[in-house]
C-alpha cells in the first residue's frame, strides 16, 4: 500500500491503524485472561458439585436395602445438564447417576484431582476410605461455547465503536490541522509583491519554527527588495543633476561654436544626455511603482488628473494629435493621483511614439473606470505583444523609447490589483494597438447608463 503524502492522511491513517491494533490486542488479553478466570470457575463449580452431592450420595448408597443397584436420577423438570456425575464402588460399579450421565465418558478413577479427556473436563473425589467414588464431568463443548459469547460480546461493541472512533480521529486530526491550513491559505493568497509577515496565530508549538522561518524568509526578501528598490531610485535621482550640467554644457557648446562638425557632435552629445535623462525618470517612476503606496484611503475624480495629463502632453505635440474622451459624471478611484499620472503620462506616450503621426491618439476613461488607449499603426505580432510587457522590450530595435514604459504599468497594475491588457489590432479596426487597464472603483461609485 502506498503511503499518502497529505499530512492529515498520515495522521489519521497512522493513529487509526495503532489504534484498531491496540483495541485488537487488548481485546485478545482480556479475552484469553477472561478465559483463564473462566476456567478457574469453572473447576471450581466442578469440585463444589462433587464435594457436595458426594455426602449426599453416600448416605443413599449406605441406606439401601439392595446394594450395588444402580440408580438414575429422574429430573424434576426438563433442562440442559451441562454437568453430569456417577457415583461408582471400588470396583468401578456405577452406583448412582444423573439422568443425562453417560458411564461411557468416564474414565477409570485415577485418584482425587482433575482429569481431562478430549471432550470432558472431569473431577474426582472419594469416601469412606475410598470405597465411593464420585465423578462429575463437564463438557468442552460447554467452556468453548461460554468463550465464544465472550468473544463476541467483545467483538461486536468493537465493530461499531472502531468505526466511530476512526472518524472520530479524522475529525480531530482535521480540526487539529485547521490553523496550519490557515497559514498555507495565507501564503497562496499572497501576491508576488506583498512580503509582509504571515500571522502565525494558533499554530500548535511544533510548527511555530517553521512559521518563524518563512517569515524570516520573506523579511530578507523584503529588505534586500528594499535595498534594490532604493538603489535604483537614489540612483536615478543623483544621476539627475550632473545629467541636467551635462546637457547644458553642450548647449552651451553648440551656441559658441561655428564649426558645423562640433556643432553635430555636441548635438549628438545632447540627444543621448536627454535619453539617459529619460531613462532615470522611468527608473525612478518603476521605483515608484514597484515600492510606493499606490492606493488611498479615499476617492479621487480621476478625470481630473487624465485632462492635466493629456493637456500638459499634447503642448509639445501637433494640435489634435490626442483626443480625449471623458464620461460626464465623476470617476472615483482609490488610486494614489501619482500613481494614475505615471500610469496615463506612460500609456500616451508609448502611444505617441509608436502609432501613426497623421492620426490622433485616442485617450478614454469610461464612468467604471477602464482606462483606454489607442493608436493607429502596423499590427504588432502576438508573440511581440506577449514581450512588450517585460523591461527594456522595444516593439522594434530601432525604437527610441526606453523599454520601460509598460513595464511600470505592468507593475502599477499588479500592485493595484488588476491587469494591463494589449491587443493589436484595436477593435473593430483592421490594425492599430490598444492598452486598457480596469482601475479600483470607490464602493458605491454609480455605474454610467
């Protein structure tokens, strides 16, 4: 038999099985000891019945007028004789009997004591210098049939009570287990970025390392997360000002000189400066996103911060190039407004760089918060689209952008609860891309009709 691998089956397995052999085995001694102690009475009923019908006998015997006649009890009513006797003379001559008494089953006498043939257990006794004999005899059939009730009288209570006992054992092993089952629950629930201590209440003393452990476990994640998360940010902070020097001196550079080469170069210098300056601010925005608090106590109408957000975008774009489409009642989400402006500012933009410049990038927030962003272009394969999530992945290697623009949406997603979904091409048209993510609504925020 294979052993299970659930804990709670083992137990229970393992406690039912010790169990139903410790009843077996206690069952077996008390029965064989109640065996003994039957026997031992037995030959004590045995002995008193001789000791007592012997003096009885002898005075029959001695007051009969004919000698060595043999006489047969008649039975006062009908009844089982489990215990019959003959009353013989030295000379083995049966002098009196029970009714049921076959001579036949009675060996010679052998002197006073117990004898045992292969279907009675007999007992001898004697009087007037042995000149009576008297032997009573009891079957084994009798004891054997006395011990089978003994038997089964232990053997039923035991069919009903192990039965009950197991799922006894089963429940307590479950109810017992309740709290480790609490604990795994609390660990499957938990998301990817949540490292919080696992309350370990009510779990029994054995298991408490172990909950110590894992928590251990997840705090040196969480700081060494913390550690990274901090670098990244501190890093992309610092990198800010003398990235800020740097582009100022070439500008400084391409105003004072007329050389048309060093003219090309600083302006070479000054594109990437600018694109390692936009590095670090998405650096510092994933930061954000993977290690700020991104939700709130209470509701904000986002619409207000998509309508700044878009509004500052589109200063540096063609007029129309960002429609916008906003529902007329309040949309109120528990997002952090930092957290939704990274959101939306990365979603445009990602837009802007990689649709179509003749057409308007399409920016809507619908009353039940889902926020969408379209643009027109080529159809983006659907294992790019699977890609496009991760850091640093560009639709297509000679993109400018930094590879990280819909992974800190992704992250802001995740952190919020909720997916960022891309399709290509956007729906019901023939190519194009579309993102959309479902924000976090306050509870009881009305529904547009």
């Amino acid at each position: 038999m294979r052993w299970p691998t659930s804990l709670q089956a083992r137990l229970a397995l393992s406690l039912g099985l010790v169990l139903t052999i410790l009843w077996l085995v206690a069952a077996t001694v008390t029965a064989v000891t109640i065996r003994g102690e039957m026997d031992e009475v037995f030959d004590s009923a045995l002995r008193e019945t001789a000791e007592r019908i012997l003096p009885l006998a002898v005075t029959d015997i001695v007051g009969r007028e004919d000698q060595g006649i043999t006489q047969r009890l008649t039975p006062i009513r009908a009844h089982d004789e489990f215990f019959t006797y003959v009353v013989r003379d030295s000379e083995g001559r049966v002098l009196l009997q029970s009714h049921a008494a076959d001579p036949a089953i009675f060996p010679p006498y052998d002197g006073t004591g117990f004898q045992q043939t292969a279907t009675h257990r007999l007992y001898s006794d004697a009087a007037l210098r042995g000149t009576i004999r008297i032997t009573v005899a009891e079957p084994l059939t009798h004891r054997a049939e006395v011990a089978r009730e003994i038997q089964v009288g232990f053997g039923l209570p035991l069919l009903i009570v192990l039965p009950v006992a197991l799922v006894a054992i089963i429940l307590t092993v479950q109810f017992s287990l309740a709290p480790l089952r609490h604990f795994r629950t609390r660990i499957e629930t938990r998301s990817a970025r949540d490292l919080s201590e696992i309350p370990a209440e009510g779990l029994p003393a054995e298991l408490s390392p172990l909950a110590a452990t894992v928590n251990g476990l997840l705090a040196r994640m969480r700081d060494a997360f913390e550690a990274e998360r901090s670098f990244a940010a501190n890093a992309a902070h610092e990198i800010r000002t003398p990235l800020a020097g740097a582009i100022g001196q070439a500008q400084r550079i391409r105003s004072e000189t007329r050389d048309p080469a060093i003219d090309a170069r600083a302006r070479e210098i000054e594109t990437t400066l600018k694109r390692l300056t936009r590095l670090s601010e998405r650096l510092m925005q994933l930061a954000r996103a993977e290690g700020g608090q991104l939700r709130t106590d209470r509701g904000t109408d986002i619409r207000t911060i998509a309508r700044v957000m878009v509004e500052d975008m589109a200063r540096a774009c063609a007029p129309g190039r960002i429609v916008l489409n906003l529902p007329d009642r309040p949309v109120l989400s528990d997002i952090h407004p930092d957290a939704f402006g990274i959101l939306c500012r990365n979603l445009v933009e990602n837009a802007l760089r990689h649709g179509a410049e003749t057409t308007p990038v399409e920016v809507s927030l619908t009353s039940d918060g889902l926020l969408s962003v379209a643009n027109d272009g080529p159809v983006v394969p659907r294992d790019a689209i699977a890609r496009l999530a991760g850091r640093f992945e560009r639709a297509n290697a000679s993109s400018e952008g930094s590879g990280l623009g819909l992974a800190i949406v992704t992250a802001i997603a995740e952190r919020i609860g909720s997916d960022l979904v891309l399709v290509s091409p956007r729906p019901d048209a023939p190519d194009g891309f579309q993102a959309s993510i479902r924000l976090p609504m306050v509870p009881g925020t009305p529904s547009q009709d």
